[in-house]
C-alpha cells in the first residue's frame, strides 16, 4: 500500500456516459497529480493541484475537469466518453509539488469504455 | 518543454550492476530529475531523484553529469524483482509539469 489511494479500482461505461474517479493522497502531502496511460502513448500528464488550487495543467481534454477538495482529496471527472479514453488513470501525490520531493502514486483505475 | 530520451530496451544477468542512461540536453536549471519504474498493471514507484549532485539511496543511486544534459541510474545488484520499466522525468518546476519519457524496459536473467 503507497499511502495513495484510488476508487475505483475498475470501471465499465458506454461510450457518452460521465465518470468520477477519486483519489486521496498520502497523509500529509499537498499536491495531486493525475495521469493517464493508455497502451499507445504511456503515461500523460493531465493535472495538477496543489493545496485546493489548480497549478498545472497538461494534456487534458476539454471534456475531463477535475478539482481538489478542502481534505486534500481529488476527482477527476470524464464525461462525454469515447471509446479512445479506456486507459488505465492514475493519481500521484507529492508533498510541496515543486520536484523536491518524490511522488507517491496510486495503483489507478482502469476505466473501460465500451 | 524538456524532453527525456531512454533506450528502449536494456538486458542485465542477476547480480550485476545496472546502469540506465537517460539524456535530458534540453534541462533548465531549477529541473529536478526523478526516476520511477513501473511493474505491470502496478503504477510507477519512486526510485530516486536529484538536482545537481550525486544521490544514493537503500534502492538505487543517481549519477548525474557535470552539465546536468544526462544522468544514470545505477543498480547496484540487480535481481529479478528489478525488471519493470524504469522512467527517467524531469520536473519542470517553472511550469510545474511533468515530462515522461517512453522508459527503458529492464530484463533481468537469472
């Protein structure tokens, strides 16, 4: 167990459908990040939040938003789904968010598209 | 946006030191270099990360070059548990982004 912990683990939706993917950091730390990872492309950077605010933002599709909470914890939220969005997403937290420190990452949701 | 380049594929028999190149030649100054593997269906584990010197640690240790344009991660003994993909990525602290590379596959034989 890293600390990082995501749900769900697995998912299966129709293409146009939303989803919720959670994640809550390991204790202590400030900053999330999430990931993609699909087969063909290996791991994207979509987002990142650091103590509530958003502070980077990578490849991120239109459709997907996300947000950090008052308890630190994460949602990344997809909507409008294709079947090209069936990866493999994971959540990555850190302590200051500035490379200093390593990141902790979650074992990911496996969002299947269908 | 700096960019890390990997080989594809590296071999190492049990035992022997490994040593996983990375080049970085377009790096900023405030660029952290950090590595994690990654075993299958797991997500990536740190590994080890610096900024300008040397680092060790219980895992691994980090070489990295004068200028900064390269680094290795070294293995000391490798064993079978230590196949996974290895990530060589730079932390772009000005834009707080994350580059990562496509990775060096580590098989190890026994």
């Amino acid at each position: 167990d890293s600390g990082v912990t995501q749900t769900p683990k697995h998912l299966i939706t129709a293409t146009g459908q939303r989803v919720t993917l959670r994640c809550s950091p390991r204790s202590g730390d400030l900053s999330v990040y999430w990931y993609q990872q699909s087969l063909d492309q290996g791991l994207q950077f979509l987002i990142q939040y650091y103590n509530g605010e958003e502070r980077a933002k990578g490849n991120i599709l239109e459709r997907f938003s996300a947000q950090q909470f008052p308890d630190l914890h994460s949602e990344l939220n997809l909507s409008s789904l294709e079947l090209g969005d069936s990866a493999l997403y994971f959540c990555a937290s850190s302590v200051s968010g500035t490379g200093d420190y390593g990141y902790t990452f979650g074992s990911g949701t496996r969002l299947t598209v269908v | 946006d700096a960019k890390t380049t990997q080989p594809n594929s590296m071999e190492s028999n049990e035992e022997e030191p490994v040593h996983l190149p990375c080049n970085h030649s377009t790096i900023s100054g405030t660029d952290y270099i950090h590595w994690y593997r990654q075993l299958p269906s797991q997500g990536p584990e740190y590994v080890i990360h610096g900024l300008t010197s040397n680092v060790n640690n219980r895992m691994a240790s980090l070489a990295i070059a004068e200028d900064r344009k390269s680094s290795t991660l070294i293995l000391h003994r490798a064993t079978l548990r230590d196949a996974a993909v290895y990530y060589c990525i730079l932390f772009n602290t000005g834009g707080f982004k994350t580059i990562f590379g496509a990775g060096t596959r580590l098989f190890v034989k026994a």
